[in-house]
C-alpha cells in the first residue's frame, strides 16, 4: 500500500473518531468518564494535528484556497442571524 493512502486512511479513521468523541462528550453525566473522553479527544486531535502536517508537507493533503474576505463576512452573517 502506498505512504499516501495509509496517511490519508489513518487521518479519515482520527476524524471518525473526533466525531465519536464529540457524540459522546455531552451523553454522559458521569463527571469521571466525561473527563477521560475529553482527555482521549485531546490525544486524538494532538495526533490528527501531527499526522495533517505530515501530510501537508508530503503534499498528500492540498488544502483549499483561503476564503475572501466577503466569504467570511457573508457566513460570519448567516450565523449571527436572529433566525438561528
């Protein structure tokens, strides 16, 4: 298997989990185990953070090009809608 499918494979897996994470976090009352999630979350992002850098300087991974400043103006006003 080639080094780029096994980074980006291994990146997909890490933001799976970040979402499994996020879904758990807010679920549970018990303070300890919300604790050791959030602490399993923090590893987990340190580790994505690692492996997209590795990615991006292998040019695995292109990022898209930067917003305008319209752009952000234009989604900064759909969240601060009073309709949401």
């Amino acid at each position: 298997m080639q080094e780029k499918v096994i980074v980006n494979d291994t990146l997909a897996g890490i933001n799976g989990e970040l979402v499994r994470f996020g879904e758990m976090i807010p679920q549970t009352e018990n303070k300890e185990l919300k604790q050791t999630l959030k602490q399993f979350r923090n590893a987990c992002e340190m580790s994505q953070e690692e492996l997209f850098q590795i990615a991006r300087e292998k040019s695995y991974y292109v990022p898209a090009s930067k917003a305008t400043e319209e752009e952000v103006k234009h989604v900064r006003g759909l969240f601060t809608q009073s309709s949401l």
